[in-house]
C-alpha cells in the first residue's frame, strides 16, 4: 500500500517499484531473501518520497533502509553519519554490495576529495556519507545544492534531541536543511529514542508528516544477567574464559579501572587491549582496529568506546560496573549480536558503584541535571536489583510492554533465586535504628551476632534487644545483607563510604513489616556456555570445524583487502554456508547474505575450500 503523498515530493523518484522488483535487488545486492520487520515499510515510504522517522533497534538492519532505495532511485543519497571513524568501514560495506559510495571528510587528501567531487558532477556516486558539521558549511551546502539531491538519511538522529543522552551540538544545523532543500526528503534513523525523544527528533528536523516507524526494541538474541560484585577482575577473567575465541567488550567506569583490568586479563594470556578517552587519537583508532579486524578479542573500555563500532560480531558484553543509565546500558549491551546471533552479557554491580554514582551527582552544578541523574540512577538500581525478567524492565524503559517471561535473562531462567529475608532485614535495621543511625556494617553485624567486642561493651549495646538475636548467622552473612539492604535502597550512607548508616524511607517500611525484602541468592554459577551441549554433538562439531575454517580464509581475504572481516561475510553467512556446505554456485547463493556481487568476489574461494573439506582434506586454510 502506497500511503498518500502529502509530503514533500521530489521530481525524480517515484513510487513505481513493485514489490517483486524491491525483493529481487535486496537478493541480488544484498543476498538477503527476505526483508527485517519494517524494512519494507521505510524502503517503500522513502521510494514514495516520504519524511520517515525510524526507531529501530541496533542491528535491525537500517542502512539497508536508506542504501536500497539508494541504488534503485537516480540521484544521490546524502548519509549524515557522527562519527568520522565509521564512515571508512560503512563505505566499504556499501561497496562490497555493489553501491557506488564515497565519503567527505577531514581525513581525505585535498586531490582526493576533488576527485570525489568530480565524481559527484557526473552523477556516477549513489550515497555520499559526510558528519554534521561539513553539513553545517554554507559553501557545502551550496556544493551540495547544485547535484541532483533525492533524500537525506540522518544517521543517529537521537543525538539531535538534548533529551537524547547523546546530545551532539553539531546537530542542530540539520534543522535548516529543510530551508535549504525545500522538497529533499529526510529520512531521520536511530537505535535508542523514547517518545519524547521522537517527537523532538520529528520537530527539530521539521519532518513532514513523515512515516513513524517504531520497531520492537526486544533483542531476543541477547541474554541479560546481573550478579554481585565481589573481586571483579576475577569475575571478568572466569566469564571471558567461558567464551574463550569470542570477540567481546568489558565496560568499567574509569580509566584507572579500564588499564587495571585490560592487565590482569592480558597477564591471564588473553588478547585484549585497553579504550579510554585519554589515550591519543591515533592510537584509539589502532587499538579499534586491532578488535575490529578481529586481531583481539577483547576491548576493555570506558563508555568513550562503542559508538564508532560497526563490529557485527560481538559475542558478549561485559559491565564491570553499574552503568549511568538503563539507557546507556541498553546501547551498550546493544552492541552485541548484531548479526542476530546468540550473545551473552552481564553486569556486576555492588554498592561501591552506587558511592561513586552519588559523588558525581553531588557535585553536579545545575538542580535540574541533578534530579535526572537521580531519576536515572533510580531507574537502573530498580533493574539490578529486581527480581522480574530483565527483559521485561529494559523493554518498558522503551514504553514498550513485553508479554510473558523471556527466558532468556536470568531472572527467567532461574540462576537468580530470590529469597524472603525480611525477617532478618527487620532485625538489622532495627539495630540500626536503636544505636541513632551513625554505625556502619560492622559494629551492626556484631549486634546482631552478639559478640562483645569492647566498643560494643563501652557503648553498651550488649543491653540492646536486639543483640544476638541474629547468632543463627554468621557476621559474613549479615555484612553480605547489609550490602543487599544498601543496594537495594533500604540503606544508605550519609556521608560517604566510611559514614554510618542511615534508613531510608524504604528501609522504615521494611523495619515497620509494611514492604517485604527480597535478595537474589546464586544458585549455581551459569552453565558453562549455552551451547555447551552442542558441542558434544558431532555433526554439530563438524559444522564448527568448518566454520571456523570459514573464518580463516575470511581473515585471509579481509586482510589483503584492508576490510573488516565481517564486511566480507558476516558470521551469520559462514554458519549458513558451514550448515549448507554448497559445492555449487547455485547452492552458494541461497546461503545467507550472499549476493551475486560477493558470489562474484569470493565465491570460487569459498566453494572450493568447501569441496575439499568435504572430500576429507580437512582444512586447507591451517
Ligand atoms: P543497524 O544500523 O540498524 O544497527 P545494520 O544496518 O548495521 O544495522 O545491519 C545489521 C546487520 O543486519 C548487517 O550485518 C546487515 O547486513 C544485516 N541485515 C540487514 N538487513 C537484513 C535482512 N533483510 N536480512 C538479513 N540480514 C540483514
Ligand atoms: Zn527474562
């Protein structure tokens, strides 16, 4: 269905694509035989010369929205796109789909960039990639206005919004675009915006009457856990091992933290290298490279890390603290799985981490930035702590409401057990209230455990009711419950990590039996690998095998070709072709994301590495 024209139309497009036309070029270009939810839709609104507004998850499969219209209309395709880093790998990408792209950037040597434009004036580049500020330029825009412009796709429109939590000053001259190409249409794409975020997106870009698409934001592929801190390297190290050969990323707050446990890992012998903002440019980029080229496996970084990474092969995510946000804990653990894999991702968290929260939000200048850090620091406590599928809380962070259990999250698979301590809980804090609300864990745990220490003894707290009613207990057990009370809000310190502790309002209610306590008790670690049990199949062995030959001459090609190796074939592709084992070009081209244009470049190399494995030569690439 065509929806009516009411938006700005531009001469040279036109809706006359059939379906059957649509579908035969996302297969011949794309190798795909089938569109993702809502790709249609935004295809067939942009081919229709529609404002489109699309909110789609990470790896929903967006650029495909704008690229494919890209090669089937005349005209040029302009990508507004932040980050100058990305825009190498994403022209690369369209070109290895047979889409005449370029990118203008700081990067480019000045004859270069002539060429480019030379190129632009013939007419012969389809998607031209460039960030926000060159669009800001009066001379480019009057560059740009005399080529034959037919839509603007805004790349991470999101960071238009200042109620975003990407908020990019350089956005804000896309407003203007409408002035300066009155009838271009815009096409605005982002993987994280709530409501309110859309609608300033749709108003500050002044999109008219655009199609709204708002896809699931459930990535059912991603399986979300949370434990408790307790020596975090070690934890790391244990979850890492467990997906030893995988690519992955371990998020820690600081800097400091980043190097520590980018050492501690290395001096493990695993590959990993450290991200942070205070490295020198150049050597960010390196060290992104070694991982995106899958020279490591492991990336420990701070948040400064991520944004740029079109990695599609990212098998887990680790928070070796609690993140700033569900928000940012959503992008964050978003960056796995993008070719639609299984991914495994877990965050550690204690309450040193809320501390170190609390003493940024207290130096905070502004009261009105104060309270949304609060609110968001609320918001991601309520999802560490709880005891309902996780999926279900980072979904209705989203507005979205999620039916059911996942069971693919903890919670729904019973790692998590919750246990009723309220009567424990009663008992602690009770102690806390009787001695003023100044004493910290320990001289509380010792209350309750009745031991007689000389404080005790001095302060006379051995005449309390409530010394020695927790003797059942063990002062490691209650200090562990201490930690739980805190994290879970019913505590807090005053002043600070050494300060006494103070109850809350939640606390008194839970003191005066009027809220219940929980707490997750462990009950086993997590399995060793979800897949452990396949592995033990020998058919399925065998498809490893061949797989991670695939993977070898994948590594082989990308690196004579100066591409990452998942612009060559995803791993989605090579688990297709390691299933199918075709031996023919015919058989090659049904296997996932093959199209004629790679079957072309790589398809002898592939089909006969095939053949000879399947003729019991083993390997040919080790
Ligand atoms: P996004 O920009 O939304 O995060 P991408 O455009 O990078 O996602 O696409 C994510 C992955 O999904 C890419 O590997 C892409 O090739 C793949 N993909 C896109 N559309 C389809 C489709 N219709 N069928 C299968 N795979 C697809
Ligand atoms: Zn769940």
């Amino acid at each position: 269905m065509v929806p009516p024209m009411t938006a700005p139309h531009h001469p040279s497009q036109s809706a006359g694509y059939s379906l059957d036309e649509i579908t035969a070029a996302l297969k011949s270009h794309f190798g795909f035989s089938s569109f993702r939810a809502h790709q249609e839709e935004i295809v067939s609104a942009i081919l229709a010369g529609r404002d489109v507004f699309a909110a789609l998850p990470t790896g929903g499969g967006k650029s495909l929205c704008y690229q494919l219209p890209a090669l089937l209309t005349r005209g040029l395709t302009v990508v507004v796109s932040p980050l100058i880093s990305l825009m190498k790998d994403q022209v690369d990408a369209a070109r290895e789909n047979g889409i005449a792209a370029s990118f203008l950037n700081s990067t480019l040597e000045p004859e270069e960039i002539h060429r480019i434009w030379r190129e632009l004036s013939k007419g012969s580049i389809r998607l031209l990639y460039v960030a926000p500020e060159r669009l800001s330029h009066p001379r480019f825009r009057a560059d740009l206005a005399s080529l034959d412009v037919t839509l603007f796709a805004v790349d991470e429109a999101h960071c238009i919004s200042e109620w975003g939590h990407e908020f990019r000053p350089d956005y804000r001259a896309l407003g203007s675009l409408r002035d300066d190409f009155p009838g271009v249409p815009i096409a605005a794409f982002t993987a994280t915006a709530t409501r309110q975020v859309q609608d300033d997106v749709i108003r500050q870009l002044r999109l008219a009457d655009p199609v709204a698409v708002r896809g699931s934001f459930d990535r059912a592929e991603i399986y979300y856990a949370v434990e408790p801190k307790d020596r975090v390297d070690r934890q790391i190290l244990s979850f890492v091992e467990r997906h030893r050969g995988e690519p992955g990323i371990v998020y820690r707050a600081s800097r400091a933290s980043v190097e520590k446990t980018a050492a501690f890992l290395s001096g493990r012998g695993l590959r990993a290298v450290a991200y942070h903002a205070g490295l020198e440019p150049e050597d960010r980029r390196t060290r992104q490279d070694t991982f995106v080229l899958d020279e490591v496996e492991i990336v420990v970084a701070t948040i400064a890390f991520g944004m740029g990474i079109d990695k599609s092969n990212v098998r887990w995510i680790v928070h070796g603290d609690l993140p700033r946000s569900v928000e940012a804990y959503y992008q964050e653990t978003g960056r796995a799985a993008r070719d639609g894999e299984p991914a495994d991702t877990v965050m550690f968290f204690g309450p040193g981490d809320i501390q170190k929260i609390r003493y940024h939000i207290d130096r905070m200048e502004s009261d009105e930035e104060r309270e949304r850090a609060e609110g968001r620091l609320r918001e991601v406590l309520r999802y560490a702590d709880s005891g309902v599928c996780r999926r279900k809380l980072l979904l209705a962070h989203f507005d979205e409401e999620y039916p059911g259990d996942c069971g693919n999250c903890d919670v729904c698979t019973g790692v998590v057990e919750r246990e009723d301590l309220s009567v424990a809980a009663q008992k602690i804090l009770s102690a806390a209230h009787r001695t003023g609300q100044r004493f910290g864990g320990h001289h509380l745990a010792d209350i309750v455990t009745g031991a007689a220490t000389d404080r005790i003894l001095e302060l006379g707290h051995n005449d309390l009711p409530t010394f020695g009613v927790g003797r059942d207990r063990d002062k490691k057990w209650w200090l562990g419950l201490l930690r739980d009370l805190e994290g879970a809000g019913c505590l807090a310190r005053a002043d600070g990590p050494k300060s006494g502790f103070r109850i809350t309002a939640r606390g008194r209610n839970v003191l005066r039996g009027q809220e219940s306590f929980s707490a997750a008790r462990r009950a086993a670690p997590p399995a060793a690998g979800r897949d452990a049990d396949a592995i033990h199949d020998t058919r399925l062995a065998d498809e490893e095998r061949l797989f991670e030959c695939l993977r070898s001459l994948r590594l082989r090609l990308a690196r004579e070709r100066g591409l990452p190796p998942y612009v060559v074939f995803s791993d989605k592709s090579l688990r297709s072709i390691a299933r199918n084992r075709p031996t023919d070009e015919a058989a090659l081209l049904r296997c996932h994301g093959v199209g004629e244009r790679k079957l072309e470049q790589y398809g002898e190399l592939f089909l006969s590495l095939v053949t000879h494995y399947l003729d019991g030569g083993g390997c040919a690439e080790s």
